[in-house]
C-alpha cells in the first residue's frame, strides 16, 4: 500500500512540498522571538528612517527569514494542488503550531532539576530555566496574532494567486507568484502586529500599554519592506522550482493538475 502512494510522483511532490512548507511555518514561528538588527548583519549603519513620525531601523523579527519563502511554497502548492491542497497544508501547520506551544507551555512549568539552572553559568547564562522560558514563552497574543495573520495571509494568497491567474492564464508566473505574496505579506505585517501590540494589550492591560497608530504602521511598514524586497528577490528561484517540477512531473501530468487546480472553488 505505501509503496503504491510513493509510486505516485503527484503524491509523492505534495508529501514533499508540504513538509517543507510545515517545517518552514514551525521554524518561523519558533525562531521569532528573536530581534535582529539588517543593517548591523549586513555590516551597514542604521538607516534611520522616520515613518509615520515615529524613528524606524531594520530591527526584525527572525521569522522574518522564512514567512517569504512560506508564501512562495503557498503558490507552488496552489499552483498544482490548488485552493484545497493549501488550505489542507495551513490548517495543519497552524494545527501543529498550537500544538508546538501547548508542549512549550507544559514544558516551560516542569519543575528543572536541581542543577540545571546553573548549569551554563560559565558560560554567561545564569538561570537556564528563565532562559528557556524567556525564548520558548511567547505571549498568548503574540502566538494568536501569528497564527491569525498566517491563516488570512495564506487565504488571501490563493485568492489573488487564481485571480491573476485566470485572467492571464499560463504567462507570467512570476505576476500571479510573486503579486500573491505582496498582497498577502501586506496584510500578514499588520494584522500580527496589531492583535500582539495593539488589541492585546487593550483586552489585557496586564501585557503593557497598546502601541500608539503611529508606532504600529512604522513598525508594519518597515517590515513590509524587507518583505516586499525579498520577495521581488526570489522571483527567479519560483521560476527554477517551475522547471524543476514540470521536469519531475512531465508535461501531461503537470498540465492535468495545473488544470484540477485552476478549475477548483474557493
């Protein structure tokens, strides 16, 4: 039986695909919680700039790495498994995602061993456990504002993806591709951002003071940035997966299921 599922090559890319997919969604979530300065990894000074009034640098998000290349795999699975198999992909990694934090949370409240607080003290960590907490213990409503931005990012993205592409059949992938994700990356920047630092906050004050509008849209329009740069950057490796999955598949196969997957509802 499983060598039967494996024998099939339209099978055996969706397994393929979607692991990948999964696992970039998972990475990008868990490595996250780290702020990292572009300019300083690129070895430049801080470009400064002044957004909606308010002083904005390229500090981001981690995740920030891996979100482009999540949404490009969303537009290689919808191009040959259309709107199902990306819906099927999202529900399972925001599924596995939750999942992931309810350990982390569990994890987090076991009581260390005796010695393993101190453990790394020579080398700079004090208290193991805070670190441990501080890295895998996000906040509730920063782990609800990713994973609401991530399943709206990935609907709009299949939407805008059949949209281009029933319009301009076969021709410019890079359009359909890469105009998908520009329009879903925006959406995606914001809504995090204002469910973690804006609604959050005003929902349970304990967090801290919301963001003022003004740090929220400097903030979001700064990471779009890089988003928007990345993803006219990686443009050309959509066109390489293309060709290295029509190779794969062959030309009759790949066209049958472009054509199952354009011909499916929403």
């Amino acid at each position: 039986m499983i060598q039967n599922i494996l024998s099939n090559k339209a099978t055996r890319l969706f397994m393929v695909l979607g692991v990948f997919f999964i696992a970039n969604a998972l990475i990008a979530e868990f490595i996250g919680v780290k702020i990292f300065s572009l300019e300083a990894s690129l070895g430049m000074q801080p470009v400064n700039l002044v957004l909606f009034s308010t002083p904005f640098s390229f500090n981001l998000t981690a995740g920030v790495l891996l979100w482009p290349v999540v949404f490009i795999m969303t537009d290689i699975i919808n191009e040959y498994y259309g709107y199902k198999g990306v819906r099927f992909l999202s529900y399972m990694a925001a599924i596995l995602i939750s999942y992931a934090f309810v350990l982390f949370f569990v994890a987090i409240r076991l009581v260390p061993a005796s010695w393993w607080p101190g453990s790394k003290a020579a080398t700079g960590v004090a208290d193991m456990q805070l670190a441990f907490s501080a890295v895998f213990g996000q906040g509730l409503w920063i782990i609800v504002g990713s994973l609401v931005a991530f399943l709206i990012g990935q609907i709009l993205d299949v939407m805008v993806f059949h949209r281009i592409k029933k319009l301009t059949g076969e021709k410019y992938i890079w359009l359909r591709s890469t105009g998908s994700t520009l329009v879903s990356q925006l959406i995606d920047s914001f809504v995090v951002l204002g469910i973690a630092f804006y609604i959050g906050p005003l929902l349970q004050p304990s967090q801290g003071a919301p963001w003022s509008l003004q740090q929220l849209l400097s903030v979001g329009t700064g990471n779009y940035i890089y988003k928007f740069v990345v993803a006219v950057a990686l443009t050309p490796a959509i066109y390489a997966v293309h060709y290295g999955i029509e190779r794969y598949l062959g030309a009759p196969l790949a066209k049958q299921m472009k054509d199952g997957a354009l011909g499916q509802s929403a």
